[in-house]
C-alpha cells in the first residue's frame, strides 16, 4: 500500500523554552497570597483565561503549563469557592471552545467536574447579559436539575459608563446576589466576554449592601503588563480575542498616577471608573491607582528568552488568522475579524511563510491536485501527505509523521490493505459514510490493532507522544473526525478556508 508521497523540507532547531514555569508558580501564589491578605471579610478574585488548560499561554510562552493556575489555586482550596460565569448570549448563539470544540454551555460541565476533580467547591453558575434567551432558560433549567445554584444579572443601559445608574438598586441592584460561603471567590468562565468582572463589580455592590467588607483583584495573564504595547506576545492576546474586539493599550491611570507605562486592555480601562465609583462607596476611597494595580499577573517576569516567546507568539498570531479564515468560509465570524487579524499580522510583521508546513502542503496538493496536510517535527524536519484511495491526506501524514519519527523506511507499510478494505466497507455499507478513505482517528486504531502483531507497527505508535506541540496544516478545511484528533494529539493544526469538495452541506 502506497500511504502517501512524503517531502521533508529543511531542518530547524528544535524549539527553546522562554518561561521558567518553577519561578512562575512561586512567585505568583505568594504574590496572590499577599493580595488576599489586603482585604478583611471577603475576596472577589477575577481568574482570567484559562485555568485547567491554558494552551494559549503555553503556546505563546514555551514553558508554560497549563495547569499552572490550577496548581496555585489548589493550594488555597480550603478557603476557596468557585463561581462560573457565563454570558447568555454565547449560550444563545452556542459558542464554541476552539481549542476544545465544545459549546461554553458544555464546557461548563466540564469545568465544573474538573473543578470538583480536585476538590475544589463549585458554589454556583451565574447567567449574564440575561435577556430572557430561550436557550439560556433551557441551560438553568438543566443546571438546576444537576442540583448547581444558578444566578441570573441583567443588562444595564449605558454599561460602563452610566455610573450613577450602574451603582444602584436599578444597575447592579437588579441583578441577583450570588450566596457565597467561604472568604476567597474565585470568578472564571469558559472563555473571555463572559462577564467575570460585572459579576465581581455587581458582588461588590450586594457585599456593601449587606454591610460586609469586600475586596476585588484581577488575575489575568494577558496582555502582559509590563511587556511593550506591540509586543508579539501582547499583540498574539490581541489575535486571540479579535472576535470581542478587544484592544491593548497603555493604561492612561497607571501613567498618570506613576509616570510609569504598563499596558493592559480596553475594558479593564473603561470599567476602571466603575470599579473605582464602587469601591469609594464601600470604603470611601479606592484601593488601586489603575487597572493595572488591580491585577496580580507576574508572568512577565517569568520570561527567560524573549527571542523564544517572541517567535511563538509570531506563530500563535498567524494559526489565529488561518483559524479566522476557516470560520469566515463556515459563517461564524465576518470579515472584521479577519481584517483586524490581518493588521496584527502586519505589526508583528509576519506572515504565512513562517509557518514551512503552509508551503509544503500547498506543493503536494497542487502536484496532486487533491486534499494534503503537512506536519513538522521537533527537528524541524517538515513531513507531508496526500490524499490515497485508502487515506485521507490528514490520515497518511500522520502515519508518514510516525514512521519518520520512530525511524521507519517509507518502503514499509505499517497497516496492510487488506486489513483497511473492511473497515471501508463497514463505513460504506453499514453506517452509511459517504467517504470510504480513513479518517485520522479510524487510522490510529488500525495501526493499533496492526501493532499486535507487527513490530514495525508497536515502534511507530509508540512515538505518538512526540507530535504533541508539532507544526501541522491542511490544504482543505478538516473534518471534525480529523481535526480533533489533531487536537488530542497536541498538534497546532492550521487549514487552509477552503472544503475539499464544492458541496453545500460539509459533516
């Protein structure tokens, strides 16, 4: 069996860290630990990002881990109350993970038994932006019946800059208070734009209601505070958030106040006077000089090769902007989001030739005139594949990736076509597929029962680990099947916001 035509292109120097994870975990806890310590009754402590999986972090931060903030949280557990926020409208419009594939609702779920994994107390879920979405409706509904307490807040016109109405019983007021048992709160959400901070702010103004002394801290890896505004790593947070229209910016506070430039991001801006109205009605004075005071992220000073983080984050920004592509050709963004990724690109001073996997799919895939995908390896060395009368090309790359990596000749097959023909047919005959080529999941499981009795076969799945944080693209928009194996191999996979056939309907 011909798996596939492979090309090796080049050879590079394997990848260099640029965190120091081990100083990052230190540093950080304690720096938070002091935070907590500031306040008396009550801390409403905003967890930005990602908490158990931080793939952004730690693919823009070689080093990072993305449990880092899960680690620290754990060390506080016993004082610690987890509140989940997410907004009605992305339940609505059911909003994706990218990096998961999973609506936020789901996730939801998922993080509410991962939470509870490590013992962690997941007090409530509270709704924002709640307009009577039906969706939303259904949601609490089903919360509700899994025994979670959910809490719903509201719009408030002019939001954030109607303050006197904000800081009432017709702003804040209205939304209901969230009942919380333990000194420290943690405040998370599936993704950004779920309305963590409002949840604090509208907290803080129930707490002063009830006579209780509350206090409120951001922990927000991104943007870096003390990295420059047009940092690769400041401007890549940017690309990650082009949907919400987030911008970075100098914090215009923290230079009047210390002459001194920090970057941070509009909304921290524009709700800083919110935030500052609030906590002068709680104390009479408040407490942070800037948005950038009120946050406790030390991951700048973790950085230990910037060249490294600035390469990756140069990567990051250009797998955005090819994800954004793929999500225009699928309707689910416009093109503002490609425009403003495009000009990212243009400051960061990229584009798609840093990413040898683009080029080298692209050549096979006009050879061929047919789907190829493109992998590169730790070594830089860059492995590709094309579609077969077995495999697709996603398929076949993966397997070539596997032979290379264990050291397999491309003369020997590691699955005979004798044992891909029936699994064909029961895709064709039986559960009615369309397609009779072998996805990359149906793939790893042949090649695991090949590896039973082939030797050659045990060596190449044995190398799986090492494709994770590999390089991969595709000259075609992937399948769910393809693209999520891609995933859960840790694969960084771009596609190219095209589909391999001309059909209306894609699976």
């Amino acid at each position: 069996m011909d798996e596939t035509e492979e090309d090796t292109k080049g050879c590079r120097q394997m990848k260099q860290l640029g965190f120091d994870n081990r100083k990052y975990l230190e540093t950080q806890s304690a720096h938070i630990k002091e935070r907590i310590a500031q306040f008396g009754d009550k801390l409403y402590l905003e967890f930005g990002g990602k908490l158990f999986d931080d793939h952004h972090a730690s693919r823009v931060l070689p080093g990072f881990a993305p449990d880092s903030k899960i680690r620290m949280l754990c060390e506080l557990k016993e004082d610690a109350e987890i509140v989940i926020s997410i907004c009605a409208s992305d339940i609505e419009k059911n909003k994706i993970r990218g990096d998961l594939g999973i609506t936020y609702d789901v996730d939801v779920l998922r993080l509410i038994d991962a939470f509870r994994s490590k013992g962690l107390y997941v007090g409530s879920v509270v709704v924002t932006q709640y307009a009577g979405q039906s969706a939303a409706d259904a949601f609490k509904k089903r919360l509700e019946d899994l025994g979670m307490r959910v809490f719903l807040h509201y719009p408030i016109a002019g939001y954030p800059n109607n303050i006197p109405l904000i800081v009432s019983d017709d702003g804040y007021g209205k939304n209901e208070y969230i009942e919380t048992s333990r000194p420290l709160v943690v405040v998370t959400a599936p993704g950004p734009g779920s309305g963590k901070m409002a949840t604090c702010l509208s907290q803080l103004y129930h707490e002063y209601k009830r006579g209780v002394k509350a206090g409120y801290a951001k922990f927000e890896t991104f943007p870096i505070w003390n990295l420059p505004l047009q940092h690769p790593v400041n401007l890549a947070y940017e690309a990650a958030t082009a949907d919400l229209n987030d911008v970075n910016m100098i914090d215009p506070f923290h230079l009047q106040a210390y002459g001194v430039t920090t970057v941070n991001y509009n909304r921290d801006v524009e709700i800083f006077p919110v935030l500052s109205a609030i906590f002068e009605k709680i104390t009479g004075e408040c407490p942070y000089k800037s948005p950038t005071d009120m946050g406790v992220n030390l991951a700048g000073s973790c950085i230990v090769d910037d060249a490294a983080v600035c390469a990756a984050a140069r990567q990051e920004i250009v797998r955005r902007y090819y994800a954004a592509l793929c999500d225009r050709r699928q309707g689910r963004c416009g093109d503002e989001t490609v425009y403003k990724l495009e000009l990212l690109m243009q400051q960061a001073k990229v584009d798609a030739s840093i990413r040898p996997v683009v080029a080298a799919a692209g050549a096979v895939a006009e050879e061929t005139g047919n789907p190829a995908a493109a992998i590169e390896l730790p070594d830089g060395e860059v492995v590709t594949g094309k579609t077969t009368d077995l495999m697709g090309a996603s398929s076949s790359t993966l397997l070539n990736a596997l032979k290379r990596l264990a050291g397999i000749g491309h003369e020997h097959h590691l699955i005979s076509r004798e044992a891909i023909e029936p699994i064909q047919t029961v895709k064709v005959k039986h559960l009615g597929s369309a397609n009779p080529r072998l996805h990359s999941d149906e793939t790893l499981i042949a090649l695991a029962i090949s590896a039973t009795t082939n030797p050659l076969a045990r060596r190449a799945l044995d190398k799986l680990s090492e494709l994770r944080e590999c390089e991969a693209h595709s000259s075609v928009i992937l399948s769910p099947a393809d693209s999520g194996t891609y995933a859960k191999l840790g694969m960084r996979l771009t596609c190219e916001p095209t589909y391999e056939t001309n059909k209306l309907y894609h699976k």
